[in-house]
C-alpha cells in the first residue's frame, strides 16, 4: 500500500502454515496476573500481519524494526538525520566512498559484529530478488578494512548514504540469518540473528509472535522480560482490546475508535503521511492539464480533515506536511499552472474511474466525499475500491483516471528526495499519475546531487512547486498517527512520524 502501499506495501498475506521457531535469546517469565511494573512482558496488537516470513527485505522489515528487533548501521533522530546504532562515527571519502567505523556488539546468537557480518548483509540486500525499494535507485558496495571499518562505495554521488543505510531493510545480520539463501528460495530468517533490544523468538503465521530481550543487547537492557504480539487486521478489533486491558499497546487505531476509547489512550501525533488524489496525466480525461486545474478546484480538503477523519488530521498545504519539519518554512507557491477548465467543458468529459483501496479504512469514505466534490463540479465519477494487493498493478500501469492514496513522503531514507523520484520523474518506478516533466525531473537531480541539507531541501520544494502546478497530485489531508496505549500504565513508546519506531529499550509497563 502506498509507501509503496498504504504502509508502504503492507500486504496482509498469510504465511506459511509452519511457525518460525529459534531458541530464545534469554529464559525469561512467559508473564501473567502477578506481574508488575518492568517486570511484566508488554502485550502489543499489531496492524499488519508478516507478509514475507518476517523477510528484512520487504515491508516486514518495519515490523521487525518498530518491534526493536533489527539495527542498522545508522539510525534515525527526530529530524530525519543519520545517528550512530551499529556504527559509532563516519566520514566521506570523495563523492563516492564513506567509511562507517562499527561499535563492539553481538548479535542475539552471540556472535560478533565485525566488518565481514556487514559486508555479508549489504551484499545480500543488494542481491535480493526483488530489490528492497531503498536499493531501487542505487547500487551499494561494502568491503571490510580491518575487522572494525566498513567501506560504502556508490556507483553515483549518494549524500544521503548514512540516512539509507538507517533503512530497516539494511539491517545487520548474523551469518546463520542466511543459512537457507542459497537454496534458492532467497529466505533470509532474522529470528534470534539480529542485535536489537529485543529478540524475535516464535512467529506464529499471521496470528502472533513472541519477542524475548536481548540480555546481550550493546545498549541500555530492555526494561520490559519480553513482548507477546498479537496480528489483529481489524481496527475495531484493536481498539476493544485496548479497552478491555487485553493488550497494553494498540498501533494505529482507527479515527472512528479515538472518540470512544477516551484521551488517555489516544496518542496522536503528526506524520509524513499525506493522503492525495493522483491524476493521470498521460491519458484519459485528466490528461489534459486544465480538467486536472478543475479536479484540483473541486477538491475541499477542509471539509475531509474536519468530515471523513473528524478533526484528526491537517488541512492539505502541499506534497509534505507537518511530519516533514522543515517543509512549511521552505514552500513556494506552485509553478505553471493551467487555468481551469469551465463547468460547461468539465461537464462534456467522459466518466473518470476514481480508485481507492480499503486496506485503511478512512480512504473508502474520503472516495465517496471527494466523488461528491468532482460531481458538483461536473465531473462523472465511476468508483473502485478493492484490496491494495488487487489494483497496485493497475494502478502502476495508468488503468484509473484518479487514484487515492495515502502516502509516507519520507520513505526510505527519511528525506522526501525518494518519494520525489519514485512518484513523480519520468523514470520513477511509482509513478501512479504518469508525470513526466522536465522541471520535475531537473529539480530531484539537482536535490541528488547537494549534500548541504538546506541546499537540497530548497530543490526538493522547487520539484513540489512544479509537481503541484502540474496537478499530477492533488493533496486531500496529512494524516496524523493515532497509537493507543493508556499512559497512566505504559511508558517509553515512541510516537514516531516515520513509523519506524514504536517499542524501544525503555517500553514498559509501569
């Protein structure tokens, strides 16, 4: 689902029948009734079953990474800047080359990290069939220098490398993590081979997974014996097991729930998701910029923030939100745009097909508004809501005149520059509204190419600036997170607008 999915393309398939077993990396309580304080295991329902056996190198990567399983060599601070995990410092060597020098740690099997397990794990990402999306766009090699230097070397200029490289999907593994990769089936198994706080121990297909901590752990010792989670799809279903204690942490409830489970378990936060309206620029009715300028007109994103998510999320100001910190400051007005077409000419186009998908449960009923603001304006709007699993492919390939999608605009590398180039260049390979314009292109190739972050910054809203003149997307809302827990018990979770963190070392019941 958009990001490249609505989680980034959290597909909720089942997994094979067998469950992922490996010892645990520490014996400790299974919890009950008598425990207390940091002493009781943490019990979570998670959005989004495993969709790839908990492979690092699709979108369960995210589960992994916001269950404090999986560490990188870099991580990620509030503002989207590269911080030290498994690598302590780094230095550019040229425009092509970083050096990252690696801390002493231990994986969760009790062997050490050196250069030799990182080199082995950024070869294997890279080598990885299909490519995790942050390597869609680069080429990555890693030679050891010694037994503690890591050297990174880019085919082109990547300024953004220490950021990439935070990638969930670049996690650092133990060599038995990849014991079964060769047998051609490219299984990669993270369970009880990875460094974070704490240790995946059992997944149970779609259903559950038990998390024990990491005693070896190189940081601060989880406070919390171990984590129970639970897949639980449904977010009604979510939210009622909050209330009912049946879990102490519930990830994104759902808008409709938040009134009823009260303040005090409803956590809410701005993100760097936004909801837009992508608009075939290649053919069909939209193709022509004016009736774009008309959809762009009708569209009331006000009535959306205060409507469908009833006050939760922000009024649309551009591509990036709230979540993106730095974008509101920088933000120029649109660039080229046509004039819009009349009513007279709106009301002589063909119908549009208008696709969503009900993977997030607020996106149906933004459809059936924004349906309602094209058609007063004169448009004839078809809709199609399905399954994100069932329409990715059409959606790709430019069947629909207008698709809604919830969007993460700082995927990847925590800086917009990817989201940019994958949905909105001639060459990008998630370029739902088929844009295709010169402007656009030239401003993310000049924002790849500065390593001055406020340089490249400037460049990625000249590429907004162009992208929203041309009307390839509309934005409807920026979305707000909405995680549930009751704060008068659980402390340390971490409200992350870049969803990739939500239990670290310090989540416990208090």
């Amino acid at each position: 689902m958009p990001s490249t999915s609505p989680r980034h393309r959290r597909v909720a398939l089942p997994l094979a029948a067998a469950a992922l077993l490996v010892p645990a990396a520490t014996a400790c309580s299974s919890g009950g009734a008598g425990e207390s304080g940091a002493d009781q295991r943490l019990k979570v329902a998670m959005a989004f079953p495993p969709a790839q056996a908990m492979s690092p190198y699709g979108d369960d990567a995210v589960t992994l990474s916001r269950l404090a399983v999986v560490e990188g060599l870099t991580g990620l601070d509030r503002n989207g800047d590269a911080k030290p995990a498994l690598a302590t410092t780094w230095k550019r060597d040229g425009d092509l080359a970083w050096e990252f020098t690696l801390r002493k740690a231990a994986f969760q099997d009790g062997t050490q990290v050196d250069a030799a397990a990182v080199v082995r794990s950024l070869a294997a990402a890279q080598k990885a069939s299909p490519k995790p999306r942050v390597l869609s766009d680069t080429t990555l090699t890693a030679t050891a220098e010694g037994a503690g230097t890591v050297r990174v070397t880019t085919k082109a200029a990547d300024p953004l490398l220490p950021q990439r490289l935070a990638n969930p999907s670049l996690a650092v593994l133990s060599a038995a993590a990849y014991k079964d990769s060769g047998k051609g089936n490219g299984r990669v198994d993270p369970a009880g081979h990875a460094t974070g706080p704490f240790t995946l121990a059992k997944v149970n297909g779609a259903v559950s997974a038990t998390l024990e901590r990491n005693d070896t752990y190189w940081g601060t010792k989880a406070k919390a014996p171990g984590i129970d989670v639970k897949f639980v799809a449904d977010g009604t279903a979510r939210a009622n097991a909050l209330r009912t204690k049946d879990v102490d942490i519930a990830e994104y409830v759902p808008i409709s729930q938040a009134a009823l489970l009260g303040d005090n378990l409803v956590h809410e936060f701005p993100t760097a998701r936004t909801s837009g309206l992508s608009l075939n620029t290649e053919r069909g009715v939209f193709a022509d910029p004016a009736l774009r300028a008309a959809a762009r007109e009708a569209i009331d994103s006000e009535a959306l923030a205060t409507g469908v998510y009833e006050g939760r999320a922000d009024t649309a100001q551009g591509l990036l939100g709230p979540g993106v910190r730095w974008a509101a400051e920088l933000r120029t007005a649109p660039t080229g745009r046509a004039e819009a077409a009349t009513p007279a000419e709106v009301a002589k186009t063909e119908e549009i097909v208008l696709a969503t998908y009900t993977n997030r449960p607020e996106l149906p009923e933004a459809a059936t508004v924004v349906q309602q603001q094209l058609e007063k304006r004169g448009f004839t709007v078809k809709q199609v809501v399905r399954d994100y699993a069932q329409m990715e492919a059409d959606a790709l390939g430019g069947k629909f005149d207008a698709f809604l999608q919830a969007r993460n605009t700082l995927l990847d590398t925590a800086d917009p520059l990817s989201y940019l180039a994958s949905d909105f260049t001639c060459d990008g390979s998630f370029n739902i509204s088929q844009l295709c314009a010169k402007p656009v292109d030239t401003a993310v190739a000049k924002a790849a190419s500065l390593s001055d972050t406020e340089a490249r910054h400037r460049a990625e809203m000249t590429a907004e600036a162009a992208i929203l003149g041309a009307d390839a997307l509309v934005p409807l809302v920026h979305e707000r997170f909405i995680q549930g827990y009751d704060d008068a018990r659980v402390e340390g979770v971490a409200l992350d607008p870049m969803e990739r963190t939500l239990i670290t070392a310090d989540t416990h019941v208090g």
